[in-house]
C-alpha cells in the first residue's frame, strides 16, 4: 500500500511544505513566509511561535499523512519554559552577529583548536554554541528558568518538537552544527560545554537523522515525526550525493556547498572549510560531508533589488556582453562578512572598477558573477580534500538565473546540474522521512532519485578570472 510523507523545509524566510509517497510522487502543498527581525544592527531574530504556527498549519492543511520530516535552518536558536513551552526571548538566527566578541576572544585564548578537532568548526557566531549562551547571560528569565530545572535551550528543530510531540531532543546534524557536539562521539562534548559556559544536562537528547522524534499530541493527530535534519545536509541527500566525493551548492539566503565524504570524519581544516555530518540512520554509523558556505547570495541579490539597480529578475537574466570582472568590474559579496574559507565577519560588500560609464546593468552582472566567484573559492577549498569534481549538483531560487549558471560552469569548468524540483531539500528530508518511518529500509532501497533537469556545461574557460576576484575579496578585509 502507498505511504505518505509530508516535508515540511523550515528556512530562513519562509516554511514550505510537500508531500511525497513511498511510490516517488512529490507534489508542493503550501509555501507561507515569516517577518525578519532585526533589534540592531547586525542582530537577526525570528517570532519563535509564528514559525511554530507556520509548521501546524501546514501540517493541519494536508491530509491522508502517514509521517512527517522537518528540516531546519541549522544554527538558529530557541529558548523555552519546558512547564508551558512558551518561548522566553525571538529565534537567534544563523546569520546573527551580536556574539562577534565573545568567538574573537575566545580565538585570542587559543580555544579554536579545540572547537576544530572535537566539533569540526571554528570559532565564529555564526554556530549555535555562543547563541545559547548569549541567552543564558542576557536574558534573565533564562536563569530563572535554570534554577528551577525548567530551562530547554536548542537549536529550532528541539524546539518544533517539543511543541508538536512533547519530546526534547535534536538530531545529529543540527547537534553538529552547534560547537557542542564531538564529531566523533555524536555526543555533547563535556569540554566544549565548559569552554561557552553551557550546562551540558540542559540540552536536548542527540537522536540519528532517520528516527522516531515521537507522535503529534494533538487529538485525531496521531502521526509520527520520523526525520529531523538540517536543510543543507537534506539537499545534500535530496540531489543523490551518497557517494563520497559527491558534492552540491544550495544558493538561498546564502550559499552553501557539501561534500559526502563518507564514513570517516575529514580533520583537514587548513583551507577553511568545516566537517559536519551529513546524516545517520538508526542502528548505522553517521555519514560525513565537509561544507563551505557563503553568507550572501540570494540576500545580495535582493540587496540589490532593494537599492533600485533592477526590477524584474528577468532583468538579470542575460547578459549580451563579456563579464563584469573581464571589463574591470568586480562585486565582493561579503554584506554579513566573509565566511569560508576566511571567517572574517570584518569583511564588507564593495564593487571595484567603477567609471562614469558603469550602469545599473553593470552592477547587477557583477552582483551574480560574484557569487559565482564566491562559490568557485568554496569549491576550491573542497577539492584540495575530495579531488576536483566534475559535476556540481545545484538547487535554490538563484539556479533559475541562467547568466549564474552559465558564468558557475565557466569559471569552475564544472558540470552543473539542475534537478526537476526546484526545492530539492524538502525531497531529501522526505525520503529520510520515509526511512525513519520504516516505510522503506535503506538508502539503496529508496526510488531512484529525480532525474536532471538540465547539465549546464562549460562554454568558455574563465578559471583566469579567479586570481583577480581573490584580490578584490582582499581588499575588502578589515574594513568594519
């Protein structure tokens, strides 16, 4: 008998939701968007209740479900009563920089080495760790709450759980996204906790990707929650990358590249990229990927649709010329700063090269070619380890502008690979879904996953054009 798995993609802006059946149909249900926050400059916050209701509406909209899967956006962070389950402060998001500080003094104690070879990440605000003490010291309901034994602090996915199954507990890729879990161990690491001043037994159980998270408590309701998972290691699964050495981009608010790389964590963090793990499914050893991301991509875009420089995005779509940069125009993309293989949150957004003859159309071509140079930096850092590639799967809004795609594959002389479903990701956290719920056994026994689209190869060989952009991201160094 046909089985059902509602997806349900939590992200940055917006809570989509799909269904997909143990058959392969995968069908779009809903999409519904969320306000973004900002108290300050360089603070990010979500309404930690409008994102729950976002998910229960969705799953209130869809019927004839068997199991559920919810990615989630990663390194955002919640704080909870555990007597109600209300919320005591707004979701610190991933891309919150109010916790610059405190990670820089604690690189100047020497503690990095320790965040890199127990959790495979460097110190930077962009992790969850320091988030979730910046609750702890600041807001007082968050102490209160701890002297009481009632205090739940984690990443959103606890949280979405907590609410909907009554169980406290995350899965391992979003643990691994913390600074708090040993990669090795999949555990909550005693000495990482001490080093952000964590209590280690207020954490939420650590559980595989593909497991039971528990059972709706809402009457009539009785469906079982079987994946949790962030939605970067989610698209990584989503566009068939089991293999090591397999690899895809995902161009959201950021972008972001994984790499599988097996069953064994990659300790190599010379070129400044990150280990985390991909997925594990239960009574199996975890699956590693290594990452290297971005902080802007699709938010520079929007950037600079905000500031006027065009008003369709089938304005930007074509380009009748040479490249930006090969006319001496260049874009850095480092609006929120430099994240791999830099982590300089100093860095700052600059176009170089500009005349009174460059226009409005200059400025946008050199706004996706530098993304795309950006993407290429990480690809580089990856292939040092995995050997270069010659297919980039890729998925998120930006694929559809093909200037993007097409400048990508020259620049990297990469093969890139679009997928049918433009949201990949939610596919992925279904057919972990699907695994966790029993529905089917393994990865191999899953239906084969979507065929390509479309493989956009390489035209023209822009590599020399990488030399240059690495100047430009020089110069826009410890500038804030």
């Amino acid at each position: 008998m046909k089985k059902r798995i509602l997806a349900i993609d939590q992200g940055t802006t917006a809570t989509k939701t799909y269904t997909l059946d143990s058959d392969g149909h995968f069908a779009f249900c809903r999409s519904v968007d969320h306000r973004q926050i900002y108290p300050q400059p360089g603070w990010v916050e979500h309404d930690p209740e409008t994102l729950l209701s976002n998910v229960q509406k969705s799953i209130e909209a869809a019927s004839d479900i068997d199991a559920i899967g919810i990615d989630n956006q990663g390194e955002t962070v919640i704080a909870w009563d555990g007597a109600n389950g209300l919320p005591i402060y707004n979701a610190i998001v991933w891309q919150d920089q109010r916790t610059t500080g405190f990670t820089e003094a604690l690189k100047a104690q020497g503690a990095e080495h320790l965040t890199l070879a127990r959790a495979g990440l460097p110190l930077d605000p962009y992790f969850s760790a320091s988030k979730l003490r910046w609750i702890l010291k600041n807001v007082p309901q968050a102490a209160k709450l701890h002297k009481k034994g009632q205090l739940k602090l984690g990443t959103s996915d606890s949280f979405f759980i907590y609410r909907l199954t009554g169980e406290y507990a995350t899965d391992v890729t979003t643990a691994s996204r913390t600074s708090l879990m040993n990669l090795a161990t999949c555990d909550w690491d005693p000495e990482l906790c001490e080093i952000f001043e964590i209590p280690l037994e207020i954490l939420p159980k650590i559980r595989p990707t593909a497991a039971h998270f528990g059972v709706l408590t809402a009457p009539a309701r009785e469906i079982p929650i079987t994946a949790s998972v962030v939605d970067q290691q989610a698209a990584l699964l989503g566009h068939g990358c089991l293999r090591s050495g397999q690899i895809k981009a995902s161009f959201g608010t950021g972008v972001f590249v994984l790499a599988n790389v097996g069953e064994h964590v990659h300790g190599d963090h010379t070129r400044g990229i990150i280990s985390t793990v991909a997925w594990q499914l239960t009574n199996q050893k975890p699956v590693y990927a290594v990452d290297a991301g971005a902080y802007n991509a699709g938010s520079a875009v929007n950037w600079a649709r905000n500031l006027g420089l065009f008003t369709e995005f089938a304005d930007i779509n074509h380009y009748d010329r040479p490249s930006a940069l090969s006319r001496g125009l260049v874009f850095v993309p480092a609006l929120s700063g430099l994240a791999c293989p830099y982590w300089d949150r100093s860095a700052a957004g600059l176009w170089l090269g500009m005349s009174l003859e460059t226009t409005r159309e200059d400025l946008c071509q050199a706004v996706l070619e530098g993304i795309a140079l950006r993407t290429a930096q990480l690809l580089d850092a990856i292939f040092h380890l995995t050997g270069k590639q010659g297919r980039l799967s890729v998925d998120g809004g930006l694929i559809n502008n093909t200037y993007l795609c097409q400048f990508l594959a020259d620049v990297t002389q990469c093969k890139i690979v679009v997928p049918v479903s433009p949201d990949i990701t939610a596919y992925g956290t279904g057919r972990l879904a699907l695994i966790g719920s029993g529905m089917v056994k393994n990865l191999s026994d899953l239906t084969p996953a979507q065929k390509p689209q479309k493989i956009i190869t390489p035209r023209n060989d822009l590599t020399y054009l990488k030399a240059r952009f690495d100047d430009a991201v020089t110069r826009s160094r410890n500038w804030r």
